[in-house]
C-alpha cells in the first residue's frame, strides 16, 4: 500500500491536467455557464452580463489539498466590444499561486436579421501570476542545494488568445494560453521549461427548437501541452428544462488523459490514464444561477477519501442585449 501511495503522488504530479503551475488550472468550471474561464472570446458574447464566483476543495480530509477560488466578470460594451476580468487564488501543498487577468474581446455579426445568431468573436487576455512555493518546514539535514528553507515567491506575465464562433445551435471555440514563454526563477530551470502554451478546441450543439422545454447539449473539449505533447479530452452531455422561475439543468462529462503513468502492482509494471468523471447540476433562478459539481478519479492508483468537490454562484445583470437571440444556444441565450 506505501508504494501504491507513492505512486499516486507520482502520477498526480505528472499529469499536468491534475493540477499545473501555469496560470488558472482547467478543471471542469466552464460547464457552469462560465465558458469564460476558458476562452477569452467569449467575453461579452453572451446576451447577459455574467459575474461567477467559483470554489473548489479537493480531498477534504487531506491536509493542504489542492484547492481553487476564482471570481470573474465579462460584460458587453456596446455593439462589437466585450470586457472582462478573472481573479483567482490556487493552492496545492506547498506550492500556490494567485494572480488575475483582463480582457478585451472583439465581436463580430453577420446576421441577416437582429434575432438571428450567427457571430465570430476574437478575444485577448493579459495576465500576472505570482508563484510561491513555501520551504520552511522542509527538512534541511538533506543538503539539498535546491533547498534553501524560505518562502520562495517570483511573479510573471503572460497572454491568453482565442477565438469562438457561435451560429444559431452551435457553438466552436479554440484558445492558446500562455503564449510567451517565460522562465520562472522558483524553481529549478534544469527541470522546468520555459514553454508552459497549452491549446485548447472545444464545440458544442444543443439539440432541440427554440422555446422548447427540453434541450440536450453534447460538447467536449480537447487539451494539449505543446512541451510535452500530453493530451486530455472531456467527453459532456447536459440536458435543461425549462421552468416558470428560469430553468433547471445537469450533467455529465467524462474527462480521460491519452498519457499514461506507469505504477507497481505486486511484481507487475502497470500503466494508468488519468480519468475523472464529473456529474453536475444547476438551477437558473431569474438572475440568479447555483451549480454544485464533483468529480471522481477513476483508476487503480487514487485517493479513496473521497472526490472533488466544487460549488458556482453566478448572477446576469442587464446589458449586453434587451432581448435573447432566436436559437437554442445555452451558452449566449
């Protein structure tokens, strides 16, 4: 059971779609109305003004387990125009990051008619991260160079671009994150690469007329690190229903990484994908949205204390657009 465990550690730590020091982690968030955590283009797409509060706690039982807050802000100005901002605070043992982005988002229409859907949106991000990782109650009778017994901290900036195109039903998005490299001085440049760009592509189709009181939305999104070519996808399904106060909606995604970690079993050498599933439900009160999300690692090598547990308060606020396009599309609508 001790070498499984450390095995664990190994395979959580490797798999940067667990948990990376690279700017705002991508969990399963964006699935809660708030594609803008993800894609800058999305910043005052919607027909609404969205503020999302998000909390995150993994393993509650573990002491300094990976957790995450985040509070972002997109709105609409004007015609063609999109602003927004994210804040966020990450912690993951001794490791942690907080940091924040603004962006500025250009919209594009080519609607024949005011209530028709059929826009492209180009959207840009500048952000600062500050990394620290806390060394003071490391054990300094190793020797270790590395080592120095302090709260080590270094900050740095960087930028997000995407683009989305939102016609009618569908939806397809694509966002580079981190797009210049930088070197991050906390830690040990013979380890760590300067190049930290992950790409993203993700679309969506919701199914169903406009109006009708249920709709059906498949989507998935596809992750890859250029460094070290890993990739994951997430595999969703979300249904909504609508009712008399807004509407009520859940879900189902399915997250599996194409890299595996190798573990030992008894006498064998095995190899692990890291998988999560992650049911979700919500509820549109008038302005107001509640979402609760948790996620299951599935696989030999996890933790058995529980899984991940995540809550999304949101509120829409006027702006943006006096009346909802003539589509079924979740995302904007």
């Amino acid at each position: 059971m001790k070498i499984k465990k450390i095995y664990l550690i190994l395979l959580l730590l490797a798999t940067p779609f667990a948990h990376a020091q690279d700017g705002l982690p991508i969990y399963l968030d964006y699935l809660s109305d708030n594609l803008y955590l993800l894609h800058p283009s999305m910043a005052g797409a919607a027909t609404h003004n969205q503020v999302r509060l998000t909390a995150r706690q993994q393993w509650f039982d573990q002491n300094e387990a990976p957790n995450l807050q985040t509070l972002s802000f997109n709105a609409r100005l004007g015609d063609r125009s999109g602003i927004g901002a994210i804040v966020y605070n990450d912690q993951n043992g001794y490791h942690s990051q907080t940091g924040g982005y603004i962006t500025y988002a250009h919209h594009l229409m080519f609607s024949r008619s005011e209530v028709d859907l059929n826009q492209l949106s180009f959207g840009l991000s500048a952000g600062l991260t500050q990394n620290k990782l806390d060394e003071t109650e490391f054990d300094l009778t190793d020797l270790d160079p590395a080592v120095q017994g302090i709260i080590q901290s270094t900050s740095y900036f960087n930028i997000d671009a995407g683009v989305s195109y939102n016609f009618l039903n569908f939806s397809g998005h694509f966002t580079v994150k981190n797009l210049i490299f930088q070197n991050r001085s906390i830690y040990d440049d013979e380890f760590e690469s300067n190049n930290q760009r992950r790409y993203l592509l993700g679309a969506a189709y919701a199914i169903g007329a406009y109006g009708a009181t249920w709709t059906y939305e498949p989507s998935i999104l596809f992750q890859l690190v250029e460094r070290t070519e890993e990739k994951a996808l997430d595999v969703n399904f979300k249904a909504y229903r609508e009712m008399d106060f807004g509407s009520l909606w859940g879900g189902l995604s399915y997250r599996r990484s194409f890299d595996g970690s190798e573990y030992i079993d008894g006498n064998e050498i095995k190899d692990q994908q890291l998988q999560y599933i992650t049911p979700i439900v919500g509820v549109n009160y008038n302005n107001f949205m509640f979402a609760y999300t948790y996620s299951y690692q599935v696989g030999t090598i996890k933790f058995e204390s529980g899984g991940f547990h995540q809550i999304t308060l949101g509120y829409d606020f006027l702006g943006g657009r006096p009346e909802p396009y003539d589509c079924n599309c979740p995302a904007i609508n």
